[in-house]
C-alpha cells in the first residue's frame, strides 16, 4: 500500500470523458441529496416534537402515521448519503431542535396549530421536490432514473400529509395565514442555507 | 486582462476545432456545442497543468511553470493566461489529482482485504492512508511551503478547504466510515487536525525517510483513540456526573433562597 510515490512531474492522464458534465451532475446531485436529507431529518423532528405534546389527543394516531413515513423518507436518504458520497448539512444539530421547538410549539397552540403547520411545512416541500423534478429532468432523466423515482414518491407522500393537515382542520387554527406564512417563510430559508452549507 | 487573456485563449484554441463546427447551429446544438467547447478547453487546461508541474521544482508554483508546461505542449506560453490565479491552479490540480489518485489506492486496499477476508484495523488504516499521501508530496518536499502559503491565500481558501475536507471524507470513507449525522463533520474535522500537524512537521523533518513524521503520525493518532477512550468511559460516569451537577442545582438554590418557605 505505501506505494513509492512518483517522480517529479509524473503525468496524469485523463481518462475521464465528459469530466465537465459529471462535476455539474455531481455537483448537483449533492446538493439534492444533502437538503432532501436535511428536510426529512426536519419533518422527522417536527413530527416528534407534535406528538410529545399531542400523544393522547385525538389526531395522536394520525401525527404517528405521518411521523413514521417521514422515518422512512429520512432513512432512504440516509441510505443516498452513502450511496453517493454526499456531505450532510453541517446545520443538522440546529435542525435538530428547531424542528422539535416549531413542532412542540404549534402544538401547544392546539391540535388545528399543529395541523396548520404540517400543512404550510407540507406545502414548501412539496413544491421544492417539484423544482428539484424539474432539475434532475434537466440534467439526465436516464441516469438519475432512479432518484427520480425516490423524489416522486415522496413528494406524493408529503402532498398527501398536507391534505390530512387540512382535512384535520389546519384551517380553523389560530391567526392561520399569519403561522403559516412564518413557518413557510422559515422553511424556505432553511432549504436555501441547507443547500449550500 | 488575465479573463480577457483567457477568453482569447478558449476562443483560439476553439478555432482549432474549427473544422469540426457545423455551419449554421440550431438552438439545440448549440447547448451541445458549449458543453463540448467547455470541454475541450477543461482538457487543455488539465494537459498544460499535467505538464507544468515538472517544472515546478526549478520555478516553483507559479506562473512561468505553467508557461513553460504550455510550450510542452506546444502552445503559445501566454496559454497561462487559461489561469487566472496562476501557481494557486497548479497547487489545487496536483492537490486533487493526488487525492484521486489516493482513493484509488485505498478502494483497491479495502477490496483486496474484502476478498481475503481479512478485517482492517481503523487506526492502521488511517495511518497508512495519510502516509501514502504525504508520501506523495515527496517530490516537492522543498517548494511546498509554497504550496501551503498559497492554500492559505483567502482567494484560494475556498478550493483548499474543499480539496482538504474531500481528502478527509475519501480517508474516513474507505475506512469504514458511514455516519451520516455530526459525526460526519466531528470526525474529519478531527483527521484534519492530525493531517495538518504532521504536514508541517514534516516540513521541517530531517530524518532518513521522514521516519520521525511517521512516529509523530502514530503519537497523534494513539492520542485520538485515548480521547475516544476516555470519553467513553466519561458517559458511563455520566449518572455520577448528572447527580452532582443536580446537587450543586439544589446547593445554589439553597444559597440563594429559592428554597425556603419564608422567601
């Protein structure tokens, strides 16, 4: 293993064709990876911190439904941020508690807050996964054919929790539009910083 | 002048391919003629780098290194003009290059060991690992200070620290590591430190074969795992840790009053 390294000047020679193209799929691929994983680590705090204080009331069970799928959605991405050599966000510690401080927190306001803010969480998700559709697309349907199936599903999946929000009367929630607003506004910074850094 | 420079440069070489062009693009070639415009030009720059780190013993990272490598390559040595940051590109492109190339030795060391059988031992691994690395600054053991000053330069901080934190990742990657949490950053940050110190020690290492730079890798690495050690025997003290910090709690309460009845 501990090869004699070279001599001065030893050439390398490029054997990659298209290296141009590869960096850019590369690039962009760990950018998806790296907020998708970061989203769903988030969803997955907000749901826990919902059903610490929501666990007895009546929409318990539903907040557990929908928690366990956002496990699920977190441990796929996990599995891609091996597969594809992907650096996680280094902001995961702060996502961490400020997805259990949002999630405990509208919860406190009532089971309708909670359910408002899935829906306005569900909401940005939803049409960040479409946007990142549109990407992979824009790259190379073939190869990212598989990752495209992932994101299609789960943007299903996350489309589905936003009209259970509703459906659970998100829309009889305190002050509504003025939550829902704060708490997109917040997601969307978070997907624009998790993506870079 | 130096973008201006390398713009001619591209559009030169383009003509170059002139005869490979097609008259009269329509709007979807003519993405595909940008890719492969882009390209060719990522190729000449990687010939002429490839060719101008021969001379970067006697002229150290620089600009005049990647002039003469472009007049091996027989292009005009104003082809440096391709570099706006001059050595800075040189020292990224035999950084990453290196690294590549150590990535490839440690994914045919952990296949090698897969088919015997065998299990790797972390810190063997990981000492190894560095050691080929730096191994492969051997040949330009006397200008690299150069090399580090230039990586230090905040307009270059950027590609070092990326070529640095991917040296690590590929480090950790090939030696077992699949966190995908903290511990992803806690680690490498770790690496990094030891990286760093034993490159600069053997900057000044004048032992037969850096054989004191190898000692002092081992030192370090032993020192990570007494770490390792003694905070995994600090959480199995943690219950005596978490009652005294709830009896000094309850010792300030007292002290300030919080706990009489007559506050």
């Amino acid at each position: 293993m501990l090869a004699a390294s070279g001599t001065i000047g030893r050439r390398w020679i490029s054997t990659s064709v298209n290296s141009v193209k590869k960096a850019k799929t590369r690039k962009l691929l760990d950018k998806i990876i790296r907020v998708d994983h970061a989203g769903e680590f988030g969803a997955d705090r907000i749901y826990a911190g919902q059903l610490a204080v929501l666990k007895k009331s009546s929409v318990g069970p539903m907040i557990q439904e929908m928690w366990d799928e956002e496990k699920h959605h977190r441990e796929t991405f996990e599995k891609l941020i091996v597969e594809k050599r992907v650096r996680p966000t280094v902001l995961l510690p702060l996502w961490n508690i400020a997805g259990f401080a949002l999630g405990a927190g509208t919860a406190l306001l009532g089971k309708e807050a909670a359910m408002a803010c899935t829906v306005a969480v569900e909401d940005v998700i939803g049409d960040h996964y479409n946007n990142q559709i549109r990407e992979l697309m824009e790259d190379d349907p073939e190869q990212h054919k598989e990752l495209l199936e992932i994101v299609k599903k789960f943007r299903d999946d996350e489309m589905h929790h936003h009209d259970i929000g509703l459906e659970y009367d998100a829309e009889k929630a305190p002050f509504y539009n003025a939550l829902t607003q704060v708490i997109k506004i917040g997601c969307k910074g978070a997907v624009w910083i998790s993506e870079r850094i | 002048v130096r973008r201006r420079q390398a713009r001619f440069i591209s559009v030169t070489a383009a003509k170059f391919t002139a005869e490979q062009r097609s008259e009269g693009q329509s709007s979807e070639n003519s993405a595909k003629e940008d890719a492969q415009e882009a390209q060719y030009e990522h190729d000449i720059r990687q010939r002429i780098l490839s060719a101008s780190l021969v001379y970067v013993q006697e002229l150290g990272w620089t600009q005049k290194a990647l002039e003469a490598g472009a007049k091996d390559e027989g292009l005009p040595p104003i082809a440096h003009g391709m570099f706006p940051r001059g050595g800075a590109e040189l020292v990224h492109y035999f950084y990453s290059k290196s690294n590549e190339e150590l990535a490839e030795i440690l994914s045919a060391d952990v296949k090698e060991a897969e088919a015997k059988g065998e299990k790797l031992k972390t810190q063997t691994f990981i000492q190894n690992a560095i050691e080929t690395r730096l191994r492969m600054i051997f040949p330009y053991m006397d200008i690299w200070p150069q090399a580090m000053a230039i990586q230090a330069l905040p307009q270059n901080a950027v590609d070092s620290w990326t070529n640095t934190l991917n040296l690590m990742d590929e480090i950790w990657y090939y030696a077992g590591d699949r966190s995908t949490d903290f511990n992803w950053y806690t680690k490498r940050m770790t690496l990094f430190a030891i990286y760093k110190s034993t490159e600069v020690y053997m900057l000044q290492d004048k032992s037969a074969d850096k054989e004191d730079t190898w000692a002092f890798l081992n030192r370090r690495l032993k020192d990570l795992e007494n770490i390792a050690a003694a905070k995994k025997s600090c959480e199995q003290n943690s219950d005596v840790f978490k009652e005294a910090v709830k009896g000094f709690a309850v010792m300030g309460r007292n002290v300030l009053g919080f706990n009489s009845r007559d506050r």
